[in-house]
C-alpha cells in the first residue's frame, strides 16, 4: 500500500471552495464571501484564504477584483488545467504503454505490409478520413474512438492473432490517455499528418518507412504528453 499523504490546509480550502461553486452554491458572477467570512467559517488564517484564491484563479473558477474580491468566474473552470493535472499524475504510467504500443504497433505494420489486402487498405483509409472529420469539427469524443480504430485496423492487419489479442489488452488500458489527450487541440492536430505518413507507407508496400512512420507518431504522442504537463 502507498503511504497516506495528509492535505496541505490550503488544498482541503481550495476543493471546498470549488466544490461550492461546482454544485451550484455560487453560481457564476456571484460574489464569494469575504476573506475574513472565510476565515472565520473554515477556521483558517487569511494567507491560507489568500492562496486558495490564488489557485482557483489559476484554475479558471474565480476571478479577482481588486478592491471588490473573489468572483465565480466558471463553474467547470479550465479544462486544460485538469488535462494538465491528469497527464502529471499518470505519466510514469504513459510512458510504459507508449513504449509497450512502439513495440506492438512496429512489428504489426511491418507485417501488415505484406500481408494486407487493398479492402484493408481502404477501409484504414476511410477511418482516418472520418478522424480528420472529427478534428475539424474539434468532436474530441468522435477522435479518440477513430484514433483507437485507425490503430486497432494496422494491428488487424498484421493478420496476427497474438497481436491483435495484446493489442486489445493495451488499447483498452490506453482509453481514457485518447479522450483527454484530444481535449488538447494541439494533440488532435499532431495526429493528422503521422496518420497520413503511415497511410502513404502501407500503399507503397514500404516496411522500413511504415515502421519509422508508426514510431514517429508514438514519440510525438510522447512528446505531446510531455508539453502539456510542462505548461
């Protein structure tokens, strides 16, 4: 078992503040009691106040006014934040699928190369024009079911059942990476041009240019990954 970390008190503020503006008890433009109200209910010093203001601001639910105080700027906040928040925690974990799908992915397309038929071909084709589709229409949901589809097809491909099994297990793992990585419009965007590299490498029959594609795409995912958590 992992070691219990207490909460620092600015962070057990931080989440009863944001939760009174998420459930609906501040809505949005409505004024947050005062620091001294707050200090006196959460028996708190008012620097603790102070910096949970501080992180709410930067968070996207409260924006301050000077002279006036702490108003609900959003009751969901910033979505890139709790993206950014999300790939810190779990990218240790990252990492070892990406390096786990390099190793899958690599040897899959190079036999896809030989052993996928034109029917095949056009039907990876088509998962990827609906995935530029979804890109445009910036519908992260439509993009993380045709990203793991373009991705499943390659595998499928391979004509190799051991890989399309393991492939499973990993792209069911990998889920909830696609649909808060497209959240980031950036990310959505990096993936068309890889998806259009290996296209072009299966119709040429090219195996060395096919696996350097695939390669590429997961170490820009990787990076993508990295760029985020850095913001």
């Amino acid at each position: 078992m992992e070691p219990v970390h207490k909460m620092p008190i600015a962070d057990q503020v931080v989440d009863k503040i944001r939760t009174s503006i998420m459930d609906g008890t501040f809505g949005e433009g409505s004024k947050l009691p005062s620091e001294q109200a707050l200090c006196s209910s959460l028996r708190v010093s008012r620097s603790t106040i102070r910096e949970a203001f501080r992180v709410l601001q930067t968070m996207g639910y409260v924006e301050m006014k000077p002279g006036r105080g702490a108003y609900v700027l959003s009751t969901t906040g910033d979505a890139t934040v709790d993206v950014r928040d999300w790939f810190r925690v779990n990218a240790p974990k990252l990492t070892d699928f990406i390096e786990v799908r390099k190793a899958i992915e690599s040897l899959a397309i190079k036999i896809a190369v030989d052993r996928s038929t034109q029917e095949e071909y056009d039907k990876l084709f088509k998962i990827n024009e609906d995935f530029i589709q979804a890109v445009h229409a910036d519908d992260s949901k439509a993009m993380a079911f045709l990203d793991e589809s373009f991705h499943r097809e390659i595998v499928d491909m391979s004509h190799n059942s051991l890989l399309v099994n393991i492939n499973g297990l990993v792209a069911q793992a990998f889920k909830k990476y696609r649909s808060i990585s497209f959240q980031v419009r950036k990310n959505a965007l990096n993936a068309i041009e890889p998806h259009r590299e290996i296209l072009a490498a299966l119709k040429a029959r090219d195996s060395l240019g096919a696996v350097k594609s695939i390669e590429n795409h997961l170490t820009l995912a990787r990076e993508d990954m990295e760029a985020v958590i850095s913001i």
